[in-house]
C-alpha cells in the first residue's frame, strides 16, 4: 500500500475514488484479457497477506519466503519488504496464476482483491494514523472497466471480502511509515532487532513460539483472556505483533503489553 501525501494526492495516476463515487467495471472467465493481470507485476505482500497465504498452502513462514518471495531493502527505507517472486518464464508469470484463474484466490493478497482499485494510506502527521485513499487505476488493456456493472469502494470491498485485508495493511503502513526514519543505528537493519521486528510480523509461528516459550511474559503484563487468545488466533497474534514491533522498536506505549517493573 502506497503511502501518499496531501501535496501530491491530486498529481497521483488514476481517478481517485471517493466513498460515495462510482465506477464501472466487472471481471469473469470469458473476458478476452482474462488472467493477463496476473504477469510481470512488482507485488508487494503485506504480513496479513503472508500469514493468509501460509495457513492456505500449510507452509512455515520460512518456507513459503525461500519459495515464492523476495526480500527487498529499498533505498532510503530501514525495514525490508517482501515481493512476490514471478516465474522465470518470458510473461514472468504469478507463481499463483492457473489457466483456470487464480489458485490461491480464496487468500489472494490484498493487491490483487480489489484491483483495479487501489488502496493508499494518507498520513495525518498530527496522530500518525493512515486514512485510506481509493484510486481507480485499470491498465489499459483491462477490458473489465467497460463492463456495464457499477461499484462503489465501500460495495466492491465488500464483495472481494477485502475488509480484513485492508484495515490489517493501514494499520502495517502506519508502522511502515516510522520506519522512514533509522530506528537501528549502528546495528544497521539487519541487525537482531530488525530481525525480531521482521520476524513479529512475517512469521506467526516463530513469534508465538518466541512470546510462549521465552520469558516474555514474566517481562511483560498481558491479560490473561489476551494470552489465552494469542496462542490460537494467528489474526490477534498478528496484531500483537504490531504493537510488539511499536514498543520493542520504538518504545511507544502499548494498551496490551506492559512492561512489568
Ligand atoms: S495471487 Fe492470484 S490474483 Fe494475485 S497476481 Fe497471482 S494469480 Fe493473480
Ligand atoms: S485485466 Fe481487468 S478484466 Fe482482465 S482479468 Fe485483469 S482485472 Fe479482469
């Protein structure tokens, strides 16, 4: 999810999309440019969408990384990201991509479920929460956009079931967004706690080992009903995760995890 500024919000591609306006468009299996969407894309995966796409495949974070992602350190930016790898074949397929469609598409990632509608995080500096802009960018060849059916945002995040992904990937911005300044310093971003942040948000099985199996909560106060929820939802571990990350990394307050005096 890209993050936008207000200065440049209006310069951006495409139309942007404002929770009541509308847009035409449908996608389906007898469309002439059906599946060709699914090639030589740069895609971002986002840690909800790491953790959907594991339990699906029945992989380890580990693995699914050393098979199907690249790990990027972009300039500028103090925290890796995860890009999809394509196939090596001439089109650089999606490793995902099917002749009958996509085969992951139940657990899709979140670019892919709302596409060609893009979701981007304007930053408020004032509270460092993300607000969520919609643009409405199809390729060119993308022949769905002259399908009669009409959306709004709200209505086409609705039908792709993409509300959970949305609101996990602003809420990962907001942490991305911190990461703009160095939070390592001499220990560089590769360092163990760059690896302990990565490994909070990419890798659910690790992290909950890390917190049930260290002396993480002898360090650190967490209610018990929490406690006792982590240990079996991966989409709360998720989220602690990210408040893990605020307080390790940045010492930032957390209303679930207390430092024990
Ligand atoms: S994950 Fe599925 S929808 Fe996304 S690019 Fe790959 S094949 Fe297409
Ligand atoms: S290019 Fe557009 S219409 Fe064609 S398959 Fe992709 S999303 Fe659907």
């Amino acid at each position: 999810m890209k993050a936008v500024s207000s200065r440049q919000i209006d310069q951006l591609p495409g139309r942007r999309l404002q929770p009541d306006d509308t847009f035409t468009f449908r996608c389906h299996a007898d469309i002439a440019c059906f599946n060709r969407c699914c090639r030589n894309l740069n895609l971002f995966l986002y840690p909800y969408d790491v953790l959907r796409l594991t339990r699906h495949l029945g992989m380890t974070a580990d693995r699914f990384i050393e098979e199907y992602a690249d790990i990027v350190l972009r300039p500028e930016q103090f925290f890796p990201e995860l890009v999809l790898r394509m196939a090596a074949d001439a089109e650089h397929t999606c490793p995902f991509l099917t002749a009958g469609g996509c085969a992951v598409y139940r657990h899709r990632p979140d670019t892919c479920r709302t596409f060609p509608v893009e979701q981007g995080a304007l930053f408020h500096p004032e509270t460092g929460r993300a607000e969520p802009v919609f643009f409405f960018r199809p390729p060119d060849f993308c022949e769905g956009r002259h399908e009669p059916t009409t959306w709004t945002v709200p209505a086409w995040t609705r039908d792709q079931d993409a509300e959970t992904y949305h609101r996990m990937s602003r809420r990962w911005a907001e942490i991305r967004h911190l990461f703009q300044a160095d939070p390592w310093g001499a220990e560089g971003p590769e360092g163990a706690r760059a690896r302990m942040a990565f490994m909070a948000a990419y890798n659910m099985d690790r992290f909950r080992a890390f917190i049930f199996e260290s002396s993480f909560f002898k360090r650190y106060r967490v209610k018990a009903a929490l406690k006792k929820k982590l240990r079996t939802s991966d989409e709360a571990l998720l989220q602690f995760g990210f408040e893990w990350i605020r307080l390790f990394v940045w010492q930032m307050p957390s209303r679930s995890i207390r430092p024990r005096r």
